[in-house]
C-alpha cells in the first residue's frame, strides 16, 4: 500500500515536469546550449533592428516638415553617425539583455530535465 503511495507521488511529480510552464522549459533542453542562445539572439537581432527602423520611420513621418525644412541645415554624416550610434548602443544592452534571460532560461530548463531523468530512473526501478 504505501509502496503504491510513492509511486503515485511519483508520478504526479512527472506530471507536474512536463505540464504548463515546466512543459516549455522541457522544450527548451532539447536544444543544445549553444543553439538555444544563438537562436535566441538572432530572434533579438532582427527584432531590434525591425524595431529601430520602425521607430525612424515613424518619427520622420510624423516631422516630416520640420525634417525637410532643417535638411538644408544638416550636417547629414554627424545625423547618420549619431543614428548609427544609438542603433549599436541599444542592439548592445538589447542582446546583453537576451544572452542572459537565455543562459538563465537554459539553465533552468536543464535543471528539470535532471529532475525529470531521475524521477523516470526512479521510476524504472519500482
């Protein structure tokens, strides 16, 4: 009786590794380490630079006047340096941001897939 008491507790511990939130991080250890961060800052690399030119575009649509009207003025290199600088800068503290969310990600995602392996060992000798 009590024997079919840990297995049951067993069990419903496996259940609750592969369901929900737990059931993505699973998803996650599939993947090599490596992968998983590459992937990851490639998905951030072209949001981010989506992103930024979204937002240009955006602003020089909605200035659109007041650009044309200065564009005789503008130092157009200084404009185009500054740009270039402030993509960089937050492509920077974007990616640094995603390579630690992902490394923190990962490494939970291992710790469960641990977790699952030696309930299923376990498991496989009951």
């Amino acid at each position: 009786m009590e024997e079919d008491r840990t297995h049951l507790k067993e069990l419903i511990s496996l259940a609750s590794c592969e369901t929900g939130e737990n059931g993505r991080r699973l998803r996650i250890s599939r993947y090599f380490r490596s992968d998983y961060i590459a992937l990851q800052l490639v998905k951030t690399f072209f949001a981010t630079t989506a992103g930024y030119i979204l937002i240009l575009g955006l602003y020089a649509a909605g200035h659109a006047e007041q650009l044309l009207a200065e564009a005789v003025d503008m130092n157009i290199r200084l404009t185009a340096a500054g740009l270039a600088a402030g993509y960089v800068l937050l492509l920077a503290v974007t990616l640094a941001v995603t390579f630690a969310g992902a490394v923190l990600r990962y490494g939970e995602a291992d710790r469960l897939k641990r977790r699952v392996k030696e309930i299923l060992g376990r498991l496989s000798r009951i």
